[in-house]
C-alpha cells in the first residue's frame, strides 16, 4: 500500500515538474487579434524560437525576453515561469504591408490580401487635428470625402456615392463588429469622436463575400483600447479658428487581464458660414476581458448628442462674392439638426479547438433626430438591432493549409419619421422656425440579412487564391400613418428584393518576402431606399432593381531598399448597372429611376519613403495619386442622353504629398500638399468646379516632463495660401422662384488650431 502511495506521488512530482511552466499570448493591441510568428528572445543566453500557431508560447525559463515581429515595435518584458501572460504589440506605421489585417473575415498580413485595403494607422489620424475626418480620409487614394461643414458630409470609393445628394450611401462602415449603415445604405461616421479611433481599414470595389450590400466598399473603424496592464488618464484641449473650442478626456486602465478605455469629448465651432453654429459631445467607452484562454468577451458602446446650424449651399454668385453667407431661406428658417445617436455592441470570442474558433456579436443602435428646414420640419426616430456571427477554421487540403469562414449577420431598423410645416415666414425675422401642422407620418421596417463563406487555399508559401460567396436578402415594409384623405393618398407597401448572390475570386502572389502582386473579380450591389421607390401617386414602384457592379483589379505592394520604400499600386474596372437616379420634382420632392449603366476606370499609387532614421532624427515622405476615369456609359433621363459624359460629383485627379519630422530631442512637424482636380457638376457636362490646391501644417513639441508625465503642444495651420474652393457640391441643383441653383458650399480660407495635451501614466 505504502509502495503504491510513492509510485502515485513521484508519478505526480514528474507531472508537476513537466507542466510546471508560464504561457504567454501575444496580441495585436488595437484589434485584440492573436499574433502568430513572433520571435522570442532571451535577452540574457540571445537564444530564440517563433511563437506556434497554438497562439501560445511556453515560458520554460524565468527571465527577460524581447518580442519581434515585422509590423510591429519591439517589446521587452520581465516573464515568470509559472504565470499566464497577455502581452500587446503596437503597429509600427512604417512597416504597414507587414501588419495583420482584418477587413477580411480570415486575419493575414496586407501584404498577402488579394484586394485593396489601405490602413490609415494611429499616425496618419495624428498628422492633423481631430476634428474634421476630410483631412484623415482625403490622403488615401481612391476615397473622396466632400464636407461642407462639419455635420454635412458625402463619401465616395472609386466614384461610387457620388449621385447621393446629401449624405454617404453605397458604401458599408463598421465600428468594430457594429454595423455604421442603416437598413437603406446609408452611412453616417463623421459624428463619431475621431480621437476614440485607432485605425481604419478600407476595402475599396465591391465588397462581396464579407460585408454583402456595398458597391464602393468598407470602412472598418478600429477604437482606441487601453494597454494591458497600464493605467493612464489623458487630457486635451483644443482652441482654433471660427470660435473653436474642444476639450477630450481619455481615461484607461488596464490589468493583466482586462482592459477598459473611456473617451468624452466637447466640441463647439461658431463656424465659418452665418448659420455655422456647431455643438458636440461624444462619449466612448470599451473593454476587453480575457476570461480564459479559450474564451474573450469585448463591450463597445458609442454616445453622441449633437446641434449643428445648416448654412446649406449657396448659388455661383454668393460663393465668389460673399461666402460666408448662408442660403437666404436657411438663415431667415434658422434651419438645424439637432440628434442623439449611440451605438452598443457585446462580442464573444471562443476557441473550440487551436484549428476552430467562434466569434459572436450581438449589437443596437438608436438615432432621434429634429431638424426644421425652410420647406418643412423633420422629426425623426430610429431603433436597430442585429448580430453577426462567424466560425473561423484551418485545416489541410492536399497537405496544404486552408483557411475557411463562414457565417451570418442580420439586422433590422425601425425608421419613424413625420414632417410638419415650418411657419418661419409667419412671424418676425429672427425668430426662426416654428413647427406647424404634421404633413405626413411614416414608419419603416428594413430588413436585411447576409450568408456568407469565404476560405483561403495556400497553393504554396507565396501563392494564396481566395474564394467567397455572399446571399443577401433585403424587405422594406412602409406603413403610411398620416391621415388618409381626399387629398392624401394611403403610400403603405412592402419592397422585397429578389436574393443576391455575389461571389469573388482573388489570388495573390509573394514574388520576394516583401513584394506581392494581387488579382480579384467580386460582385456587389446596393439597396434602393425606400423613399427612392415611392411614386407622386404615392404607390411604391417595384419595377426598379439594385444597382449591381463587377469589380476587376489587378496590383502590386511590397517594400524595397531595405524596406525604406513602401508601395502600392492598383488599376481596376468597376461595372455598374441599372444606374439609380433621384429625379427632382419639386423642392423637397424626388422619384427613383434605374437610368442606365456607368463604367469606373481608374488607377491608385501610394509611396512612403522613409529618408532619413536614426536615433536622433527621423524624416519620412508620402505621395499618393487617384485618377479617376468615370463615365456614364448609358444614361438616358426622360429625353436627355447623357451616355459618354463624365459621372458628376468626382474628381478627375487627386495628388498628395507630404513629409513627416520626428526628433529625439522632441520637435516634430509636417506639412502636407492636396491637389483636387475639377469636377463635374451636372449631368450634362454643361458645368465643372475649379481644380484647387490646398497645403496644411502643424508642428509641435512632445516632452517627458518625469517618469510618468508627458506633455505635447501643437499648432496648425490650414489652407495656409488661402485657396477659394468648393468644399462640397451639390450636383444637379435646380432653381426654384427663378433664384439660381445653388451648387456650392464654399471651403474654409486659412486658419488655425492649437492645443494641449497632457499623458499620465500611473
């Protein structure tokens, strides 16, 4: 008996002694995503060894390790043999080919992706101010961000969303996991505090397999998250031209575990336009929680409340002589909107297997909204809510590695809206709009959901083909709640759009460890809003049919000369078909009609150089260049033929360039050049802007004041030559009363921004 107890223990003495060692999980800071192939290596003996793909890494010894991994900063850590380690790397803007992405479903390095992504990382978002992300999203090639004023706003990739008269539609946002886009395609991120925001990724053409209902692509919004194992508070304040004021609060804390980060922020600009006035306040608040080594849970949630001024746009005549006025009617209605937004999302992360893993999100949103407009007062309610869930898997085929996914997400909005009438003009001038009788009162139902699957087959080391398949299937149900008259005719109907399948094919070829051609052909398509369906007789037509487009790409990335030069290049052909467009019929009053066909050539180079880098002093340059090729190839609207006219509302050329100085000693500063190439204004042709150049600046010094407080001032300055431009147009514009069409809302003339910012670690 006593010989049986010794063999027992010494048997578990052995076990103890085998097992009795630490683990460490190496993650991506921002995205929380685990990191493979990562060099481990101990500082004391220089020995290494790569992370596994188990995602963990066993501390056999107690000691001082450095962790590398290209497209990311080195980290040294202090580890224990018999701890559980969460460690988080930070990505390294000068190495961004190497950085793992996840605008796909399947993780992999940029350099590997068969489409194009451009990743605007923290340092980009940082080169200006945080208060417009026109200046953040105009330096990436392909996307065009038109933005009158800081609550009116248009973006475009390659073209598309350009016919959108008022707002961005056609392009798909998420923030996280947490659809941007509502129920009818439009999408609305420029409300959101961009100092909350890490990084973006864009996928630009057809997005097909992963995100459905998107013709122009995907803007993946990453939030700011706090380190582990850190705790910090930050202060900013902000002062500026045109009244500016903005101060932002960012508080984080960290263990070894759990990580939570809450941002607020208090924006207010008089404006630059009568009728500019513009209030904000935003409140961010995320976290990541490791409860096992198997299971992660992350909250985000995003609060924002917000009263900007419309000055609307101004015809030819104001925008040269007098812009700083607004529209007549505008300004005398006092028009405004005047919302409350926010957005909450809970996402689950489980590891069934080291080859098999689930992440689930489930998420809401909310928007009420008032806005009084010269021609009437627009009273708004929006509740959604949906999920997103997905497998993740690896496995072999032939002996060669494949990545799969598949899975779904489903949504569904509420949309309550009325209008009344604006009495502006019954009583004395100042008193701006008075609500009057109700006009109309609607509620939507929007419904959408995507299947989809998308794998990943490794051919050999350097070539990966992927393949996808998206089914989507979007209703409308209009329930028409205004009073049914003589006058009034009941507009209740459904609109149900056949299913979608789109599919894509890429492939993508490693050249050299650092080069990589790319090829894709994808399908996608964009939903009809329902108030495009509706008709004046008040039916819903459902004779129009989705846009629908092919996308055809063939490029290049990489880096060269010791990785001092990074690249890309891309040309493409977009194919669009049954061409939307909203015919005016009166002020406030349009139709939906499918019109034709339009044919999207174009060409995207980007170049970072890295001049200068050593222990002192780094310089770095970055030049990128869009041009755009996008024509009407059909286009007949009642008895006009458009066919062969440039498609309205793009830039023919966009050049930037700029340079970047850092320097040990604190200084730091760049300044950075935008070339806008004219556009077409009206269909016909018969009008274009002017082209325009425009160059920002903002240097500042950072200093460690100790050990744990950092201090950082800056200034900037905008439009430095004072360039005229238009800022935004509005396409089409017809004039009513015999008044001119008012096409223009004119851009800022120089000016200024300085700040403040104060880190503590505690």
């Amino acid at each position: 008996m006593y010989s049986k107890k010794l063999k027992l223990l010494t048997l578990l003495a052995i076990c103890l002694t085998l097992f009795s060692y630490g683990q460490i999980k190496i993650i991506d800071n921002d995205s929380k995503e685990t990191l493979h192939d990562v060099k481990i290596i101990n500082s004391q003996t220089n020995d290494s060894l790569m992370s596994n793909s188990n995602e963990y890494f066993k501390i056999l010894k107690a000691g001082t390790y450095i962790l590398k991994k290209a497209g990311y900063f080195d980290k040294v850590v202090s580890l224990k043999k018999d701890k559980y380690y969460i460690i988080a790397l930070s990505i390294n803007p000068s190495e961004l080919n190497e950085i793992i992405i996840n605008a796909n479903h399947i993780p992999k390095k940029l350099k590997k992706s068969t489409k194009s992504i451009s990743l605007i990382s923290l340092k980009d978002i940082e080169r200006s101010n945080s208060i417009n992300f026109a200046s953040v999203l105009n330096r990436t090639p392909g996307v065009f961000m038109q933005s009158g004023a800081l609550n009116t706003n248009r973006i475009t990739i390659r073209g598309i969303g350009s016919r959108n008269l008022f707002g961005t539609a056609k392009i798909r946002a998420y923030f996280k996991d947490i659809p941007l886009t509502n129920g009818s395609g439009e999408t609305n991120i420029e409300d959101f505090e961009l100092a909350s925001i890490s990084r973006f990724e864009i996928i630009k053409g057809t997005t097909s397999s992963e995100y459905g209902a998107g013709l122009g692509g995907t803007i993946n919004i990453t939030p700011k998250n706090a380190y582990l194992n850190t705790s910090s508070i930050n202060n900013d304040l902000i002062i500026g031209s045109f009244g500016l004021t903005k101060g932002i609060i960012n508080l984080n804390h960290g263990t070894a575990k759990n990580s939570y980060s809450a941002i607020y922020s208090n924006t207010h600009s008089d404006g630059y336009r009568e009728n500019n006035k513009y209030d904000r306040q935003t409140f961010t608040l995320s976290s990541n929680h490791f409860l096992t080594k198997k299971d992660e849970i992350s909250f985000l949630a995003s609060y924002v409340d917000l009263k900007a001024f419309i000055p609307s746009s101004i015809n030819e005549s104001a925008f040269i002589n007098n812009p700083k006025s607004a529209a007549f009617t505008w300004k005398q209605a006092q028009g405004f909107e005047d919302s409350k937004r926010g957005v909450f999302g809970l996402s689950w992360k489980h590891e069934y297997t080291n080859s098999l893993k689930q992440i689930t999100s489930i998420f809401s949103s909310f928007r009420n909204a008032y806005e009084p407009r010269p021609f009437n007062i627009l009273k708004e309610n929006t509740i959604g809510i949906g999920m997103r869930s997905r497998f993740l898997g690896q496995t072999k085929l032939f002996n060669k590695k494949l990545d799969y996914t598949f899975g779904g997400e489903l949504f569904k909005d509420d949309y309550k809206y009325k209008t009344f009438e604006n009495l502006y003009e019954d009583f004395p001038s100042g008193i701006g709009s008075v609500k009057g009788l109700e006009l109309s009162n609607f509620k939507e139902k929007r419904n959408y959901y995507n299947l989809f699957f998308e794998t990943n087959y490794e051919f050999s080391e350097n070539t990966t083909l992927s393949i996808g398949l998206n089914l989507n299937e979007t209703s409308y149900k209009l329930d028409d709640r205004f009073t049914i008259s003589e006058t009034n005719t009941d507009q209740s109907g459904r609109y149900k759009f056949k299913n979608i399948l789109s599919p894509k094919l890429g492939i993508s070829h490693l050249i050299s460890n650092n080069v990589s051609l790319f090829s894709n052909i994808s399908h996608g398509f964009s939903p009809i809003t329902l108030s495009e369906t509706l008709l004046p007789d008040g039916q819903i037509n459902t004779n129009l049919k989705p846009e629908t487009g092919w996308n055809f790409e063939i490029g290049t990335r990489g880096s060269t000369l010791n990785k001092k030069l990074q690249f890309n290049l891309a040309i493409y052909r977009l194919d669009i078909k049954n061409l939307l467009v909203s015919r005016r019929i009166a002020e406030d009053e349009y139709i939906g009609i499918n019109a034709g066909k339009t044919q999207h050539d174009g060409l995207e180079i980007s170049l970072n150089y890295i001049w200068l880098q050593n222990e002192a002093l780094t310089i770095s340059t970055f030049t990128n260049y869009t041009y755009n090729n996008f024509t009407f190839k059909e286009f007949i609207d009642d008895e006009n033929d458009f066919s062969g006219n440039d498609l309205t509302g793009v830039p023919s050329k966009i050049f930037n360039a700029g340079m970047d100085i850092e320097s040990t000693v604190g200084f730091y500063g760049n300044i950075n050049f935008q070339y806008i190439g004219r556009m077409p204004i009206t269909d016909s042709n018969s009008l274009y802007t002017n082209s325009y150049n425009l160059t920002n600046l903002k240097f500042g010094f950072k200093k460690n004041l100790n050990k744990k407080l950092k201090l950082n001032l800056y200034i900037g300055l905008n439009n430095i030559f004072n360039e005229t431009y238009a800022s935004q147009i509005l396409i089409n514009a017809s004039g009513f009363g015999g008044n001119a069409p008012r096409y223009y809302y004119p851009g800022n003339p120089n000016n200024y921004y300085t700040g403040i910012s104060l880190n503590y670690i505690f």
